[in-house]
C-alpha cells in the first residue's frame, strides 16, 4: 500500500547524514495468506543526483511498492540508527598492481562508517574465497585486514561471481539489518569461455543475482582491469563492465566505472558510495503472492521528483 504523506528528514552534521522521522499510514489488512519481504532501497531527489549533495529536508509524499504491477502494503522502513550496515569487501585478488595503491583510502571508507556497521573483508581467488577479517564492527581491525593483491594469474577466480555467491551465504548468521557488499572487479566471467563472458550469458551472475534478491542484499561495484587485461581488449572490457552493471542495477546497488580504463583514483567512487549507504533503508512490506516464482518489484513515490532505487526483482520459493 503507501506510506504516509509526511516529510523525511535527512538531517546533515558536517559529513555525516541520517535520515530520520519515517512514518506510515493506516491501511487494510490483506485478505488471505501472506508473507514478509524485505528489501534495501535508496532514496534520493533527481536535483541531489544531479548535484552530488544531499538535502536538509525532502518531500517523501507517499512510496508504493508493487509485484508484478499489484500494489502491497508496507510495515515499515527502517534507517541507519534501525538497521545497522552489514557490509563485506570483496577485492578480486588479480587485480592490477595499480589497485594496491587505492588501499588507504578503501581503509578511510572502511573506518568512517556509522558506529554499529558490520565489515567483513574478502579476496577473490581461483578455488576458493579467501577470508582476511569475518563479520565486525571492529571497524579499525577491517581496515587492517585489507592486503595488496598478487596481481597475478595464477590467483585469478573461474568467476568472480562464485566468490559473490559464497560471501552472500555468510550474512545468514547476521541479525536482521540493512546489507550490501562492494565487490571491486573486472567483472568477467570466462569459465565457459569468451561466449559465458556476456552479461546476457554468465550463468554465474545470473545465479549471484537471484541469490542477493533472495537475501536482500544490495551489491555495488568497482571496475578495476586485472594484470592480463589492462584495458586491452575493448570487448572484454565491456562485457566486465556491463556485467557488473547488471550485478548491482539488479539488486539495488550502483556500478562504478571511469571510462575503459583503470580509475584514475577511487575517491570520488567512495564518496558517492558514502551518500548511497546514508540514504539506504530497509522496506518491509506484506506480499499476497504465495505462488513459487519471480516476482518484479517496483518502489515509487507519488513526488516525482524523488527517485527510489531497489532490487528489480526477487525469487519466492
């Protein structure tokens, strides 16, 4: 159903954002079976995009959530001081060399966030996942864990996605809360070959996808070429990067590219992801549809100024 027309503030201290003052409207109760279903959005107005700064105050109106173009009735929305973060790194351990020197300021990022965060911190390898520091809100002690990459062939993972699949199953064990994952890679799959490195044929991310629906965990992205492809395959280039668009559009993330090339610096992408992760929320929401499947989301406010991101989707079985 929809949420109350009332106002959410974002209160800005300095740096450092919360959203706070969410309410919602009496609506019916559902007539015959349901379930719960929770899932990350980010709020934001079409000018704070355009300008890269969050306002003091913005007109919400009414949010409405939808499956399958039937509109469901929310229970609730739950902020940062709610539902703390619960954030695993993932690093692609074949990364170019050139990576190792945006360490200091992903540990900057690391220690800045809000007080209660949850941070685990993972290298991509071939085989296996390699785990530097397990879930923490010893933020200091995450940051610490993160290492230089081997740059090398011989650490490069069948599929960056497999490593994504293994990392999502860990926050099983986490209390209910808001959870993402940063994931920086080339993006390609080639487990199957060039043909398996398309967005449209990756088995593999498809799985990552529906897997991160299911947990409501929203996967943004850095693309960052590995020490065999610097930038010298344009095809490949793309296909990395479309599939990690993919990836993080899907589940209600944000992909992060500067062009074909390595990212000159990381700054402006940590930056960005620091906004996103202050306007993140939890929606909770009764679902009528009891029937196995892929049900397609959609969250909108009735101010068309405003302009919600969330998972595409989800699967119920």
């Amino acid at each position: 159903m929809m949420l109350s027309a009332r106002i959410l503030y974002a209160v800005v201290l300095l740096t450092v954002f919360c959203a706070v003052g969410i309410s919602q409207a009496p609506s019916p109760t559902p007539r015959g079976p349901i379930r719960t279903v929770s899932i990350p959005i980010s709020i934001f107005t079409k000018q704070e995009l355009r300008e890269d700064r969050l306002q003091e105050f913005l007109q919400i109106d009414r949010l409405i959530v939808k499956e399958n173009g039937n509109e469901q009735q929310i229970l609730s929305i739950r902020s940062i001081e709610e539902a703390p973060l619960a954030l695993a790194v993932l690093i692609q351990d074949d990364l170019g060399s050139t990576f190792n020197l945006e360490i200091a300021e992903l540990k900057k990022f690391i220690t800045s966030l809000p007080r209660g965060s949850r941070v685990m911190v993972a290298y991509l390898r071939g085989g296996s996942t390699q785990i530097r520091q397990k879930f923490t809100t010893d933020l200091e002690a995450a940051a610490n864990s993160l290492r230089i990459v081997t740059s090398s062939n011989a650490t490069a993972p069948r599929t960056p996605y497999d490593g994504v699949i293994d990392v999502l199953n860990r926050f099983d064990a986490l209390p209910a809360g808001r959870r993402a994952i940063l994931v920086v890679s080339d993006g390609l799959d080639v487990s199957s070959g060039v043909s398996s490195a398309s967005p449209s044929q990756s088995i593999d991310l498809d799985r990552a996808i529906l897997r991160a629906q299911r947990k409501s965990v929203a996967v943004f992205s850095v693309y960052s070429p590995t020490s065999s492809n610097p930038n010298e395959n344009s095809m490949l280039t793309m296909f990395g990067q479309g599939s990690l668009a993919k990836l993080s559009d899907e589940t209600g993330g944000r992909a992060f590219f500067q062009g074909s090339a390595a990212p000159v610096s990381f700054v402006p992408f940590f930056k960005d992801l620091s906004l996103l992760l202050t306007r993140q929320f939890l929606l909770t929401y009764l679902s009528t549809n009891m029937k196995k499947g892929y049900y397609k989301v959609q969250v909108n406010s009735t101010n068309p100024e405003v302009k919600v991101e969330h998972p595409r989707g989800y699967y119920y079985r």
